[in-house]
C-alpha cells in the first residue's frame, strides 16, 4: 500500500507552508494579530469537503498551522463542521414510536396528560412525517424538518396544517374546521440508538391565525425495526 501524498497534496502542503510563513512568522508581534480568517474563506480552507478536499488534505492544513502557531480558531471550526456534517448517518433517522406527555396548558401545571401517540418517520433528507393517532377523518399526518443541533441532539420544527376538532361531539365524528399547530421538540438519542428523549412545546392556533391553547412536555421515542410488532407499540 502506498502512503505516499499525491502531488495535488504536496502542492496544497507547501502552499499553506508559504501562506503561514508569510503572514505569521514566528518571529512576530504576537499582541496584535488579525487570523486572516477572510483569506481562509477565499482559500477554501474554512470547509475542505465543500472545495472537495479529504481529511489528509484538513490533517495536513492543521499540521502546517500547528508549524505557524496560527493564532485562529481553526481547530475548533472544523470539529463543529465534522459534527454538523453527519446528518446523512445521523442516529434519528428512521422510524419511531413516540408518546407525547403534556405537562403544562396555557401556562399552567397540569397532571400528566398524553396528548398524541404517534408513528414518526425521520427521513436522511431532513425531513419529518408523523402519522397521528387522531382519527383520519380529522386529520391525522403532519409534516416537519429537523436539523442535527449536537452530539446525538436535534431539532424539530413540525406542522400540522389545519384538520378538524378532535374530540368532538358530532353525528358523524368529524369535528369543526381548526386552524395549524406548531410542535418544536428537542430530542436526546439515547447510545444505543434505539430510544430518545426530549421536550416539546405545542401551539395550536384558529382559522384566523390567533393561538387556541398551548402545551409543553415531554416526548419519548422506540425506534421501530423489521422485528416490531403490534404488540410491541399498543
């Protein structure tokens, strides 16, 4: 096997060589320093997977800025973006059984209420699709998108756009027309990949835009697997 760089590499080693040696010597005013962190950007070096660079490329950057003593954040910049990167492997994708807690309305202690039992799909697109267990007729599947916030942390935006009254007192189960609701969660995937936790706060608005009621709580997750079964969720 031949670890040897390329010449690409090389080239990219001995240009960050002299781009440091020229803007950061060693021998320098170490009290009023200016991290040139614009020309990194231009460089391309900020993001080396958007210039389409690899990690021995990063390796050899931070080695050459280990050599200058570059006084930038630079180290710490590409751990966040190794981090915010994974989102296509990210530990919520798939699909979950999650029960909805409410433990407050409008403001207000309430006794533990469970306020939805739903199906979620979390898809790698960022994505989100909750099938509710308000009857269909009511409106019963919502969508979200989430991003990836930490270390197996995520945030959830999730809209359920318009339906109907539930519960209701109707002849024919399907209540009067009711406006959006707005659930923003923060969930925690447990390490072994297969349960979450979080809260949730949830808005529920009119037709005309004005807020109905809210609740906060807290959520739980069971990622579903091709061995689930029925019993398993009821």
């Amino acid at each position: 096997m031949d670890f040897a760089l390329s010449e690409d590499q090389l080239e990219l080693k001995q240009a960050a060589r002299g781009w440091l040696a020229d803007r950061f010597p060693l021998e320098r005013n170490w009290d009023t320093e200016d991290d040139r962190w614009s020309e990194l950007a231009e460089l391309g070096w900020l993001d080396v997977a958007e210039a389409g660079l690899g990690f021995v490329e990063e390796a050899l950057l931070l080695e050459e800025m280990g050599y200058a003593c570059y006084p930038g954040f630079y180290l710490g910049h590409v751990a966040s973006l190794a981090d915010d990167g994974d989102e296509d492997n990210a530990s919520i994708v798939g699909m979950w059984h999650v029960i909805f807690t409410a433990k407050t309305m409008n403001g207000n202690a309430i006794p533990d209420t469970g306020i939805d039992n739903a199906l979620t799909v979390f898809h790698n697109d960022n994505t989100e699709i909750m099938n509710s267990f308000r009857p269909p007729q009511d409106g019963n599947f919502c969508l979200g998108v989430w991003k990836k916030i930490g270390s197996s942390k995520y945030y959830v935006n999730h809209i359920p756009w318009f339906g109907n009254q539930f519960p209701n007192n109707t002849n024919n189960g399907i209540g009067s027309p009711t406006g959006p609701a707005q659930f923003l969660e923060t969930i925690t995937v447990a390490p072994d990949g297969n349960h979450f936790t979080g809260w949730f706060s949830l808005t529920a608005y009119n037709t005309d835009g004005s807020v109905s009621v809210t609740f906060t709580g807290i959520l739980a997750g069971t990622r579903i697997t091709t061995s689930t079964t029925v019993p398993d969720l009821l």
